[in-house]
C-alpha cells in the first residue's frame, strides 16, 4: 500500500447503519438490478442524513500513522472464498489512520447474505510499533485478488477503501489513479462533499466465473446511491457500473463517472524542479465526441486552480490517461510511474448533453491527487429527484487503440527568445505527433497544421518531420492577450484528410 493523496485524506463523516430493512441483492438473476438496494437507496433519501458517534473508531486506531497502518497485516488464512475452488479471494482493510469509517460489509452465497466482521483473529497487529492489540475491529473496505500473472499467485486488482474511491489494475499494472462512485461540487468555492459507501456485498463468485458482482449503498447529505460493480480482471481490467441516484437536497454539479489523479511535472514543466525527469499518474485527458473526434489535452501544474470544460452531446468516451511509458523519462525504481493504468470510461446509453470538466490543482508533492475528471450533465439534479448512470470503466497501458490516428505524445514550451524566436510574451509550443499512419508518411510529404487560438495570436507556425522517431512537430509562437489564458487547438492535415487527433492546450498568464 503506497502512501495515501489528498483525496484519500479528506475523511467524511461517519453515519450509522441506516434502520432499513430489506432482502439482499440478487446476485445471480439473469440480468441482476438494483432492486434491492435502489430500494434502500430510496427510502434512505427520504430521512434525514445521520452521523453516528464519533466514538465509533477508538482514538487509538485514528491516531495510526501512515507507517503503522500500513504494518497491519491482513491474515491471509481469513480470505473470504480461500476454500470454495474459483479464483478471486477477498481481503478486508480495519479502520483506523485516515480511514476511521466503518463500513457494513456482507457477503452473498447459496445461504443468504452474511455480515463479514473482525473476529480479533483477521488481522495480524504484531508489527505496529508501539505494540498494539485493539481486539476485534470494525472494517473499513476490503480488496479482491485474482491471478492475473501466474496460477496460484494472488494479484490484487482493486481496492474500495476510503468514502467512495476505489482503484483498479490490469496485468502488469501498478495502483496510481483512482476512481470514485460519484462527485458532488467539485470545484466549486462551497466546501466539496464527499459521498461514501456505507454496506457493501460482495457476491459469492462460482469456481467457473471470472467476474465478480459487488453492490454498493451509498449515501451523504446531498444524496444516496445504489451501485452494482461487475468486475473483470485480465490484461484490461473492465468495471461495468450501473447506478441509480436519489437527491436529498439540489445539487449544483454532479460529477458523473469521476476520476483522480496526480500530476507533478511532465514534459511541459514549470518552476517546479524535480530530480526525475517526469512524475505523474496521468500526463492527459482523451475525450472522443459523439461524432468520432479524439480531443486531447496535456496535463499541467498550474500555479492556481484551472478548470477546463469540453461540452458536447451523447459522449462516447473520455479517460485520464499515461501515455508515456518507458521507464527513462521517469528514473523512478519505486514509484513505478511508467506502470500506472490509464481509465477510460464509456457511457452505456446516451447521456445527453453536458461537458467533460477537469480541475487541475496546483501542488508542490506527489502525495497531492491534484487531477480530477468527471462529466457534468446540463441539467442539475433537482431535490426529491433520481437519476440512473450506467459506464463501463477500463484500466489499459496500451491506450494507441483509444485514438488510432496521430496521436499528441509530447508538448513543451519554453520562451520564444530562449529557442531562437522572438522575444516579449511571445511562447514557443513544440507538439510531437506520433502513431497512425504518421509514420508511413516521407518528410517531403505536405502536412500542414490547422491552428486555432482565443485569447491570443499566432504568430508562426510550421511543421517538421523528426525523421529518427517517425514522427511530425508542430512548432507554434504563441503571443497571449494581456492577463488572459491563450487557448490553442490543432491538428495536422495531408491535403485535406485529417491525420491527427485534435490537440488542446491552455496557455496561461505569468505572473
């Protein structure tokens, strides 16, 4: 377990079981709803949102430091379906450190659904230092392993710990970006809420399946869920996540699908100095349009919150990505950022209009998710009203597939005058293109950039092939208008077919 970000920091509060009585999800109907759990979801809008004691974690596990925590040692002897012959085992995580959050876990199998509880045996307490025996502890969420590399070997594939976050990998993966269930007033200057999941069940795989379905009640002081997560582990982890939501109150932004990220510094740095060339999760957000348009935009650490918005109609994917993945341009033998998974969200059905929104939050450490990504529907959610979202979400490392033509692999910049331009405010981009049919393309060939900004002006542009890559350059004098954030597109052309992504960038005002 790496060291927690920020959004796993931020601790929401605690709320009592809800004193509702209903039958456990259907696990294994041909088709399995919400029903159940849509059911409780419901009926738990129409009372008033409740927090239990403080209490209800002792100040012995909150006072857990990162380091003790994380010498807590599940027992592996307590994994839940270790003797039923499949290939998923389930582990749970106490409370305790940021996570004082008791979650009511369940499971489901032929006999009903049975409540998962510490029985002062699940976890080995031995390694934290001072010696601590707090006995029987309330869970906080738990985890799924699978082997994903070699049989008999249990690869963890995804977590659910902390309000409604959860991360997932793939083969050869390592944990980096997270998602969440959902976001309420991101961004906005109100203090952000954080939903959290209050029971889970977990459905009781058979020795055949390679899926496991988890449901989720979920609930805060703006609204409640129900959730059901189909889980498929293999080179591409896949989520199909299907939700319905119930407003206690009106919701300014709701944000749909949303996922979180860290990004330090990249190849567009800034005054920051790092002693690795890059470190980051994600270096972009890929938003592909109804209309088949790839839409990317480098990520940046701006030196105050920078909100950038996509509208468009019935999207068919968006996902905060990790292009870059060779090892060189990170020099980082632990982290491990050139294995971090990229997520890619596609929406079942047609979720009308609205816009991708990302946030970015200036940081100084990679402890800080600085990164988040969600949809925003046009219509708000009104109080007393629900709303059903159903996505699939997927963990890649080749993301090539996501955008076939051209893609944007690089963007840097640097004053015009250090690069052999003008001077004044003028801003030299360098934008490489690789991928596609780019690199059947000779350098004599005439590819030519289409080039858009507002809040500035061009000045110069060209093109170069880099003939040892393959690829194509874009090379840009940008002057912004005074005080304002110069926003740039592009794509590169062959005649009159487009051969590239779209690229985006904003160009901000130095202080």
């Amino acid at each position: 377990m790496r060291r927690p970000r920020l959004c796993w920091l931020i601790v929401a509060l605690v709320f009592a079981t809800p004193n509702i009585a209903f039958p456990a999800p259907s696990c294994h109907a041909a088709d399995p709803g919400l029903g159940e759990v849509g059911a409780m979801a419901q009926a738990l809008a129409g009372e008033p949102y409740r927090a239990v004691a403080r209490d209800a974690v002792t100040s012995e596990l909150k006072a857990l430091t990162y380091d003790q925590y994380r010498a807590v040692n599940f027992r592996r002897d307590h994994s839940l379906w270790r003797k039923a012959g499949g290939l998923f085992r389930a582990q749970f995580f106490p409370v305790g450190f940021i996570y004082g959050h008791p979650v009511e876990i369940h499971v489901i199998d032929r006999d009903g659904a049975h409540e998962v509880k510490d029985d002062g045996e699940m976890f080995d307490w031995s390694n934290v230092k001072p010696k601590l025996m707090p006995g029987p502890v309330s869970l906080a969420g738990f985890r799924l392993l699978y082997p994903l590399h070699d049989p008999g070997r249990d690869d963890e594939i995804v977590a659910f710990l902390g309000a409604s976050y959860f991360r997932i990998i793939a083969r050869e993966q390592v944990y980096g970006i997270s998602a969440r269930a959902i976001a309420i007033d991101t961004g906005l200057d109100r203090r952000e809420e954080f939903p959290h999941f209050r029971m889970l069940w977990l459905c009781t795989p058979a020795p055949s399946e390679r899926f496991v379905t988890v449901f989720a009640l979920l609930d805060s002081p703006g609204l409640t869920g129900a959730f059901r997560f189909v889980i498929r582990p293999g080179a591409q982890t896949v989520v199909d996540i299907r939700s319905v939501l119930f407003a206690r109150h009106d919701i300014s932004v709701i944000g749909i699908a949303p996922l979180t990220s860290m990004f330090l510094t990249g190849k567009n740095r800034d005054r920051r100095v790092n002693f690795r060339p890059e470190v980051h999760d994600s270096d972009g957000l890929l938003v592909e349009t109804a209309e088949g348009e790839r839409v990317w935009r480098p990520l940046s650490n701006p030196r105050s919150l920078a909100t950038t918005s996509v509208p468009m109609s019935s999207p068919r994917g968006f996902g905060l990505l990790q292009r870059e993945r060779d090892f060189a341009n990170y020099q980082d033998n632990q982290a491990r950022y050139h294995r971090r998974p990229s997520l890619w969200v596609e929406p079942t059905g047609d979720w009308g209009a609205g816009e991708v929104r990302l946030l970015e939050i200036p940081t100084d450490a990679e402890i800080h998710d600085n990164i988040v990504a969600f949809w925003v529907s046009r219509d708000p959610l009104k109080k007393g009203r629900s709303l059903e979202v159903a996505y699939r979400l997927r963990a890649v490392s080749d993301s090539s597939p996501l955008s076939p033509r051209g893609r944007a692999v690089a963007t840097r910049s640097s004053s015009a005058e250090a690069s052999g331009g003008r001077g004044g405010r003028t801003t030299r981009i360098f934008v490489d293109f690789a991928g596609g049919d780019l690199a059947t393309l000779r350098p004599s060939q005439p590819i030519a950039a289409d080039v858009s900004v507002s809040g500035g002006k061009v000045l110069e542009t060209r093109v170069e092939a880099i003939e040892e890559t393959g690829g194509w350059r874009l090379i840009l004098d940008v002057e912004p208008e005074t005080g304002k954030t110069a926003v740039l597109r592009a794509v590169l052309k062959l005649y009159d077919e487009t051969m590239t992504e779209t690229w985006t960038f904003a160009l901000r005002p130095q202080p």
